[in-house]
C-alpha cells in the first residue's frame, strides 16, 4: 500500500522524478483501484469458465460412448429355418391360439429398455430393468410373413435393432391337376373321368403343375389313396409323379399335397373304372343250313360283361366257307367276311348272311367266329364254329304196317308189309328202296337176308311221297327181325341219313323157309290174344311131347 502510495505521489519519467498535485494522485488512485478490482473479476471469471469447460468436456466425453451391441435375437423351436435371413425364414404350423417365445440379449453399461414390433399378435409391452430377455406372444397368430424387430435403447438414447425373418402357415398347400395314363397295348393312352379301361397299373403326373401354398412355406410332397377299397394315403414324391397299382373296380384317386411343415392340403379327386376280365360268351344261335335254303341266314349269339360292359360298336360277327371243317381261319381262299351286327338290351348281337346260293355250297362249312369287346377295351375271340351245309333233301319212312304179326310156316300164309316213302322236298331222282329178314336170336356174324329191293322210278317224289307193299312168307319157325331201307344204295345225297330205315318183329309157327307176298293189315287187340293164344298152346304142345 505504501508502494502504491508512493507511486502515486510521484511519477518516474526519463529517470526524473516529478512531483503530482492532488487531484493528478486522486485520479491516479481512482485509476489503479479499478485496475486491481478488474483483475479479480477477470480472475473469478476464468476460473468460472474452466469449472464450465471442464463439465461440457465431461458431458462430451460420456455421450460419445457406443450403442448397445446386441448379442442374440432368437425365436424358439422353429420347425424350419432359424430366421437370420429371409432366405432361412423360421416357420411355424402353430394354432392361432398357441405360443411363440422370443429372447434377446445385448451388451451396455446403462441399457434402458429394449422392445419388439412386427410379430404375429398383440404387441407385446417393452422389457425394462429388471429384464426379463423374453417375450411370449400368446393368442391371436394369424398366418403370414413376420419380420420382428428387436430396439435396445440405452440411458444416452443410444438404439440398436435387429430383425428376424418368421412365417406362420397351419394350411396345407393346393394340388395341381394330376395327369392320369395308361399303357394301352403300347400307346400310352390319357384317362378322363369316369373311363374304363384295362390295366394293372397307371401313371399320374402333373401334380406340382399349378401347385400353390398361398404364401406359405411351399409344398414338399404328394399323396395318394386308392377309394374305396385303398390301404390308406401313400406318399408320392415332390416330382407329382408315380405309378401306382390299381384293382378291378369303380374307382376314385384322392391326391393332396403336403408342405415343408407337414400340412396337408384339401384333396382332389379323380374317379375311374378298371375291369381287366374278357367278356363272356353265351354261344350261337344257328339256324340249319341246307343246299336247298334260299332266304337269307339270321345268325346271333349272347355274351355279357359284368363290369364295363359290351362295346356294341366294337363287337362283330365274321364268318367265311370251309372245305374241311377244321382249322382256325377260312381255307376256300376268301378269308373273313364281317357282317353288320344289331344288339338288343339283353347283348344278343345278330347278323344276316345274304347273297349266297347255297345250293352251290353241298358238303361244304361254314366257318363263324365273333369278337367281343368290353367298354374297358378287353378282347374275347371265339373259337371258330363250323357248321355243316347239308343236303336239302331227306326221305324216309312214314308208314310200316304189317296184316299180321305171326304166321304159321309151310301152310302158305304169307305177311303183307304196307309202307310209305316220304321226301321233305320235291326231287326227280330214282333210288332204291330194300325189305330185308334176319333171325331175331343171330349173332353178330349173321348177316341180313335182302328179301327184296324195289327201283323207285324217276320223277316218283315229286308228289313228296311213294307207296309200297311188301309181301313174305317164313320156311322155319321162332321170332325175325324185318328191316326196310330206303335209299338202300346211297343214291341220294340227304340231309339226315340216320331215318332211312325201320325194324318191325315177326314170328313162325313152323315151317322152313321164306316165300311171300300179300296185302297188309292193321292187327287189332283181339287178333293179338289169339295169336298169343295159339303160340302158347305151340309151346305147351312142345313140351309135352
């Protein structure tokens, strides 16, 4: 103080001390107690200021620490994927009101709170201190794709989020239209709805064509089953082709797809009908066939077929000439000739043979085979018939009557045989006709004795009928077989040669040998119990001598 006095009192110029006055020291004092109070407000200013600094610097150093650093954000127990990337989205089949689990964890001194957006249902409240590291969201899970986000904030406002990639699909995926075939005798031929056909096995295809799951997980594979009569669903691979085996029956294929998840889409149904047996045959209706038929020939047979049924359109009639009857085909060198068929309700399938003259056709075959086809396409070929073009003319007798059945040998009586030739058809040729005897008890090395053989005359049958009388008388006695033949010497081709002859029974009394000829009689009852009379007083006779 005394310094600064001092310095007032006098100022130093040029080394010269020079006196002041008054009023030049009051001003000096004035102006050296500003300078002093200056410098301490300059003082407590400054080291305001460096208190200042000095918190900004430290408020600067704490918000330039780093964001929370998130270590896991996971959901739980996918069924597929594991959702770090939309590529390996995590799916889920649940129920809407089933569960997911979400946890996370993240690294930081003063982490706030953390919460997640975007999941499937309600949105859950965020994780504060003390955390719990999870959300379960239970309830309200509709079906889609989520992309969940995980927000970790710290005490600074400092944020880290992560996403996950999930979907939700507990709806199976829709079929494409499936493709069926068969291999039809080497021609792989489609099936369409509700066809037979005649297989063991088919073919199917085309079931991932227009295959969709609607936004889900996509399908994996394809099954199948076999109704009514199926063992259950069968897998088919992701491909949407198979052979599958197939029964008799009328038939219904279900396919589904299935998605990566299991679930198991609506089916689509196909039906079908397989019948693999051949068509039944019932056999012919032939009418006879002669040399002299003129009108046209109906031909028919039956046939039936469970399952499918007849092929009307598909079922024919052949026929051709055969020269020996046997064989499989015509051997006359025009081979098979297809007729027009009709049908009725009850698959009788008929046919006209026209256009032949028959007459030309003596001794001759014909030869008739059918095929029968079923709706599935099965094929019956029959065995090949033969049926014989006879003679048109047959004779024959229609009446043999004797006047007497017993005659008493060497008294001169003689039998009178009555007979009647007879033809079905007019015709101008001659022929024979023979009366023949043989003992009734001979052996078969006795021959027939020819009593007799009369030359029918030309032009004879043109009235259809010949008459004539036998007459023969017997030389010794015991019962003799009587034999008329007509046609004896095979002169007349004829349609039936099995009625050309008739027996007729006789007796003598006694006597030795055959002479005769007499007119005939009808032996009336009476006449036979004398005749039975005398023949056992013959005997009685006999035995008593």
């Amino acid at each position: 103080m005394h310094q600064l006095n001092a310095s007032i009192e006098a100022v130093v110029c040029s080394g010269v001390f020079v006196p002041m006055s008054k009023c030049a020291r009051m001003l000096v004092l004035f102006l050296g107690m500003f300078l002093v109070i200056n410098s301490q407000i300059n003082f407590i200013s400054s080291q305001e200021f460096f208190d200042l600094d000095d918190k900004n610097n430290q408020k600067m150093s704490t918000s330039s620490r780093s964001t929370p650093v998130i270590t896991d954000f996971s959901i739980s127990s996918p069924q597929l994927g594991d959702g770090i990337s939309p590529s390996t989205r995590a799916w889920f089949s649940v129920d809407e009101t089933e569960s997911l689990l979400f946890e996370w964890s993240a690294t930081d001194d003063n982490i706030d709170f953390a919460s997640l957006s975007n999941a499937p249902g309600d949105t859950p409240s965020p994780d504060v201190s003390p955390f719990n590291y999870e959300w379960e969201i239970t309830g309200g899970l509709d079906e889609g794709i989520f992309n969940p986000i995980l927000t970790v904030q710290d005490l600074d406002s400092n944020v880290a989020t992560s996403t996950l990639y999930i979907g939700v699909d507990r709806t199976g995926p829709t079929v494409g239209s499936p493709s069926l075939s068969y291999d039809n005798d080497g021609v792989f031929t489609t099936i369409s709805s509700n066809d037979w056909i005649s297989t063991n096995e088919i073919n199917v295809s085309n079931l991932n064509v227009g295959v969709t799951d609607n936004g889900g997980v996509g399908a994996d594979s394809y099954e199948y089953q076999i109704l009514p009569n199926g063992n259950g669903w069968q897998s088919i691979s992701s491909s949407g082709s198979s052979t599958i085996s197939v029964s008799s029956g009328e038939l219904t294929l279900q396919f589904r797809a299935v998605d990566l998840l299991g679930n198991k889409g609506l089916s689509v149904n196909f039906s079908f009908n397989v019948d693999n047996l051949n068509p039944n045959f019932h056999g012919w209706e032939i009418p006879e066939i002669t040399t002299s038929t003129v009108q046209n020939i109906e031909i028919s047979f039956m046939t039936s077929d469970v399952d499918s049924g007849i092929d009307s359109t598909n079922t024919i009639i052949e026929y051709g000439f055969d020269l020996d009857g046997s064989g499989d085909s015509p051997d006359d060198g025009n081979g098979w000739t297809t007729l027009a068929t009709t049908t009725d309700e009850s698959d009788k399938f008929s046919a006209i043979i026209s256009g032949i003259i028959w007459e030309l056709k003596e001794n001759q075959y014909v030869i008739l085979r059918a095929t029968i086809t079923d709706n599935a396409g099965n094929q019956k070929v029959t065995d090949p018939m033969f049926v014989t073009i006879l003679p048109g003319i047959d004779i024959s007798w229609d009446l043999t009557q004797l006047d007497r059945l017993i005659i008493r040998t060497g008294s001169g009586q003689v039998f009178t045989l009555s007979s009647t030739i007879i033809s079905n058809e007019p015709f101008m040729d001659p022929f024979d006709a023979t009366l023949q005897i043989a003992p009734a008890d001979r052996d078969s090395t006795v021959e027939w004795t020819t009593i007799s053989t009369e030359t029918i005359p030309l032009g004879s049958m043109t009235d259809l009928e010949h008459g004539i009388d036998w007459t023969f008388s017997l030389t010794s006695g015991g019962q003799w077989d009587v034999r008329v033949l007509v046609d004896s010497g095979d002169q007349i081709d004829e349609r039936d040669e099995g009625n050309n002859d008739r027996y007729l029974i006789v007796s003598g009394a006694d006597g030795d040998q055959v002479v005769g000829i007499v007119s005939g009689f009808t032996p009336s009852l009476f006449s036979l119990m004398i005749v039975g009379l005398l023949i056992s007083g013959i005997i009685n006779r006999k035995y008593k001598n």
